[in-house]
C-alpha cells in the first residue's frame, strides 16, 4: 500500500513514523522544507521529497500515483490540497482544518468514487466521532459541548504557551468567529469571547473560550445546543484580546512610511519565536467532551474525558500524538477496508459507524491515547 503523506511538520512527522511502522505500507513524505524532511532520515520504506506543495497541478500530478494520501499542511493550504487529492482520484484522510466547507467538494469525491475523511485531528476529529457515537444511541441531542486545549507542561510568563502546530493555524483561533449553536440557531461570536473557567482533574483551573471547532456539526448533527472551546491558562484570552482589539492580527495592510504593510506579518514575526516550543519540551492534551440527549424519553449523558502528555521515549509532543495518530489510525481503517464510504466524510460519520468507531478508538488505546468514558442518567438538565 503506497500513501503519501503532504507536509511533514511537527504533526505530519508524527504521522509519518506511525505510518512507517506498518510493514505493509510504503510511504512518501513530501515538503518545501527540507530540514523537516531531513529530520525524518532512517525509515527503510520511506521516501522524502522537496515540492512546493501550493501548487495544486503538482499534488495532483502526485497523489494519483498513490493509494491513500494525508494532507497535514498548514490551514492556509489545505482545502486547494484537498481538491486536488480528490481530483486525482485518491482517497484522503486530512488533518489540515482549512476554513472552506469540505463539503462542497463532496460531488467531486463521490463521482470519482473518493474516500475522503477531512477534520480526521483530535479536535475537530476525536471529538466529532465521540459525537457522533452518542448520538447513534440516542433519539435526540439536547446539548453537546467540547473543551480542548494543548498546553505546555511548564508555564512561562506572560504567554504560558508554545505552538504545537502550525503557528498561522494557532492566530486563527484567535480571529475567526466562532460559529455555535443556541436553542436550534447558529449563531457567530467573536473568538475569545464567552471566557468561563473549567476544573480539571489531575491538573487544575484552566480557562475556556469560544472558538470556531463545529465546522461540519453545524450541518450533520441536529442539536439544540453545541459549542466549541478552548482551553488555555488562566489569563491568556484577555491577553490576546489586547493584541487582536489593537489591530496587531488584521490582514488588510496599512502605510507605513510610504509601505503596505500587514500587521500581522509583523505580529507573527514577532509572536512566532516566543511561541516556538523548546526542545524536548514537554506538553500535554486536554480534551472534555459532553453530549446530553434523550433515550426513549428518559435523559442521558455521555461524557468523556483525555489528559495526555508528552512521550519521552518517542520524543513525541502529546498534540502531535492525539492529532498525528487520530490520522493515521483512520489511515489504516480505510486500507484495510474498515471505512469504505465515497465523499466527503467528516469524523461525525465514523462515530456513528461501530465497525469504524471501534477501530479508531482501539487503535489510539494502543497508541495510549485513552478517551474515559462515562454514561449517567441525570433527573434533569442543566442550564447550556
């Protein structure tokens, strides 16, 4: 089985070494960076290629000469690589969250009898599918909410952060709004807004933020209440919110001394080296999930909950490993025939399927990525 895998940065590299762990898979990594692919020497199976992967003639010339491809680039680049994986007629699992509706590419991929599986991360992705899980044994969704950060093991003033993916995908979150859904509406807030904190077991007070994670829920599930958000230390979303308020992350240039000038080419110039993660520095992933519903008329919760942490023995960052390894467990779920549905099938898809959901969820068990589970029967509801 020969599968390619588009962009080998800090998530696409965990993906690769998962996948060169396969005996039956060959495997092509390929991206503009060549000390990114440099760092992936050793794998006997594996081939390393430098292309500029924002032409789209070129990934389509490639991926039709492959099994199965992975689009791991950054948001900015993922949707136009995702078209052209499907043009090509190639199935694909992606990982890239590109702001475009996957779904208007879903007749392209259905009449070239495509698998597509986009949002395959851990959120979106894991999340999805936990959805959509419960929601297959239930009749109704009341309410499903979703907290989830990566964070660094060690806090350091005043950004108690570092960027565990692409760092452009990272400012995102913070100017895209976030699109949630309230009594059966969908409505649009500004990212950073909706600030509550959240206790979580084993680690403390964090704070949580609206952003923009439903994507292809707001379509595919009927519930009266969803959200999305964030997960950070305390403090870090009004922190940004000074930035983003002032101007620092707009997009449309400004004149400075007779020169366009974008404020966030400055910004990310400036934000980037202080965000960037430290060797071998350890992080850790954070993930609750909860889905209210009903059950021939009676009340139901499910909910579930991940604390991971940096893998000292791989050298792998804990949101590579739940992002990465979401990826590519579903990789292997469409080789060997587990998940065979054409078009575009966001992870709520693979939640509702048992076969599938219990091979994904398997597989990240042995990967030690544990989702606990819990199912309650509560007298009533809370207020969302």
């Amino acid at each position: 089985m020969n599968i390619v895998v588009f962009g080998a940065g800090l998530v696409g590299s965990a993906i690769i070494h998962d996948l060169c762990s396969e005996p039956a898979f060959s495997v092509t990594a390929v991206d503009i960076d060549q000390s990114v692919l440099d760092r992936l020497a050793g794998h006997e199976r594996l081939l390393r290629l430098r292309e500029d992967l924002s032409d789209p003639e070129l990934v389509r010339r490639i991926a039709a000469s492959f099994d199965i491809a992975v689009g791991a680039v950054p948001g900015m680049l993922g949707y136009q690589v995702l078209r052209a994986v499907i043009e090509a007629g190639t199935d694909i699992v992606d990982i890239s969250f590109s702001p475009e509706d996957p779904f208007t590419l879903d007749r392209c991929a259905t009449e070239g009898g495509v698998t597509a599986i986009v949002d395959c991360g851990i959120a979106p992705g894991c999340s999805n599918a936990l959805l959509g899980h419960a929601r297959s044994m239930l009749d109704r969704v009341h309410r499903f909410a979703c907290y989830v950060g990566g964070l660094p093991l060690v806090r350091r003033k005043p950004w108690e952060y570092s960027a565990v993916f692409s760092p452009s995908d990272v400012i995102e979150e913070y100017t895209r709004p976030a699109r949630l859904v309230e009594n059966g509406k969908v409505i649009t807030m500004p990212a950073l807004t909706g600030v509550e904190e959240i206790e979580i077991e084993g680690l403390g007070t964090l704070e949580a933020f609206n952003t923009d994670g439903l994507r292809t829920l707001l379509v595919t599930i009927d519930a009266e209440n969803m959200v999305e958000k964030t997960l950070r230390y305390p403090g870090h979303a009004q922190l940004l919110r000074v930035f983003r308020d002032a101007g620092f992350f707009r997009k449309e240039p400004i004149d400075i001394n007779g020169k366009p000038i974008r404020p966030l080419d400055v910004t990310s110039a400036l934000l980037f080296p202080l965000w960037k993660r430290r060797e071998e520095e350890e992080d850790l992933t954070v993930m609750h999930v909860m889905v209210e519903g009903e059950k021939n008329g009676s009340p139901l919760r499910f909910t579930y909950d991940l604390l991971d942490r940096y893998d000292k023995r791989t050298r792998t960052t804990s949101m590579a490993r739940t992002t990465g390894y979401t990826c590519s467990v579903a990789v292997r779920m469409v080789a060997e025939g587990i998940y065979r549905r054409v078009g575009i099938s966001p992870p709520e898809y693979i939640g509702a399927d048992a076969a599938a959901y219990a091979f994904l969820t398997r597989g990240l068990r042995e990967r030690s990525i544990i989702f606990h589970e819990k199912l309650e029967s509560p007298e009533r509801w809370e207020k969302p």
